[in-house]
C-alpha cells in the first residue's frame, strides 16, 4: 500500500482544489493501476466482500447493479478513503465558509466517522457498480442521512472504447433562474474522478450563492462498464 500513498502525496492537489472551485469536479489520471482496477472488478462476484445489491431497476435507479461493500473495507479502498479525505476536507471548509454554513469538517476521516455514527449512520457506502449493453443510471444525489460529506470519487475500473461504449459520467448543474447545463466526462481506467456530493458555490455580483449538482451514467452501447464509488459519510442504518 505504500506505492498508492505515495501515488496520493504526490497528486497535485493546488490543481485539483482550482478545478472543484471552478466546476465542481476534478480527475486525477491513472492513480490506480490496471492490476489494482481488474482486481476489483473480478471480486464483484465474492460475496463475502459486499452487505446488499441493489438492481436498479426495482427501483427505477436507472439499469443495472450494484453492492455497498461491508466493512472492514479492501485494504485499497481504506486507505484512498482515509488518505484522500484531509485533501477535500480544506475544499468542503472553505465551500460552506463562502456559503455562510456553519458546519466545519474535522481534517481526519475517522473523526469524521465518529459524527455520523453518534447520529446513527454506521453502514459502509463505498460501493462498485456493473452496466451492461443499455445500462444507465438515472441523476441523482448520495446523501444516506442528515450528516454528509459534500464531495465524493469515483474509481473508473474498465477502459471506455475498448470494454465497453457510451457510459459515460454525466453532472448536470441546476443554475437558479436559468436552464440546467450538463457536463459530460470520460475518464479512463484507473482514474479518479472527484465531484460534488449536492452543490457547489459559485461567486455572482452580491457574493457567493448555491449550485445544487446531481451526477449519473448515460447509456451504455456496447460492453460492461465497472466503476467504484467511495463516498466518505456513512449511511443510516
């Protein structure tokens, strides 16, 4: 594990900091290998790794699947989560200060973890999703109870033009008094996308006002597509 918290260290976190400030999300190219990424792909089959699944479709989530992991989490996915947090902690502070919200997020994870679970949320929410031929997922928000981390990663775990086609990340942004714009992205294996859990500030003429943000997956054409989302609140139980 030292070799991807070093991967981490050495990110540049200035850059990604200046491009969630402007739009709310950021990637950070080839931070997993392409060993670590099929790794995690082949254990979607291991039960023992996952609490529930979800078929999207049952709940009109769009179509596909998906499993929250149990906890303890794989040995990667605890450490991106724990070391990945205190970097977006400094993002998340000074976004409720410009919003005037009087919450502060603690600069570690596990005493972010402690909050959530005084209110009742202990469930694990890192969680990897698998789309087939025509697989989507409709936009949405991942808040799991009234105590939420305002930003989350994703880990894309196939290669888009070679295992599958279309899929891709779709953010859409709901400026107030106007029409929503849609932001299409695609990153590659063993990247990390970072983005909004719900908004955004955004600086007009009287000061800082609320984006509210909802992300999804479009169609895929051809293939399966496997990404693995870590979000850093846990969820209700």
């Amino acid at each position: 594990m030292t070799d991807i918290l070093q991967r981490i260290q050495d990110t540049d976190w200035h850059s990604i900091t200046e491009s969630m400030h402007q739009n709310g999300y950021a990637i950070i190219p080839k931070l997993l290998s392409d060993e670590e990424c099929d790794t995690l792909s082949l254990n979607y089959d291991q039960p023992d790794f996952y609490r529930k699944t979800v078929v999207m479709a049952r709940h009109r989530f769009g179509l596909g699947e998906y499993k929250y992991f149990n906890y303890p989490l794989p040995e990667l996915l605890q450490n991106l989560r724990t070391h990945i947090y205190p970097h977006l902690a400094l993002i998340a502070n000074n976004w409720f200060k410009a919003l005037n919200i009087p919450i502060s997020f603690p600069s570690e994870h596990h005493s972010f973890l402690e909050q959530c679970h005084s209110n009742n949320q202990k469930k694990a929410t890192a969680l990897i999703l698998k789309y087939g031929e025509g697989g989507f997922n409709t936009l949405h928000q991942d808040l799991y109870g009234d105590i939420y981390f305002p930003i989350q990663i994703v880990l894309m775990l196939s290669d888009p033009d070679k295992d599958f086609t279309g899929g891709e990340f779709v953010l859409t942004q709901q400026v107030p008094r106007a029409q929503s714009k849609a932001i299409v992205l695609k990153p590659k294996k063993g990247d990390i996308l970072i983005f909004t859990t719900h908004f955004k500030p955004e600086k007009g003429v009287k000061g800082y006002y609320r984006v509210n943000m909802k992300h999804g997956v479009s169609e895929v054409k051809t293939g399966k597509r496997y990404a693995l989302g870590i979000i850093f609140h846990d969820a209700a139980n």
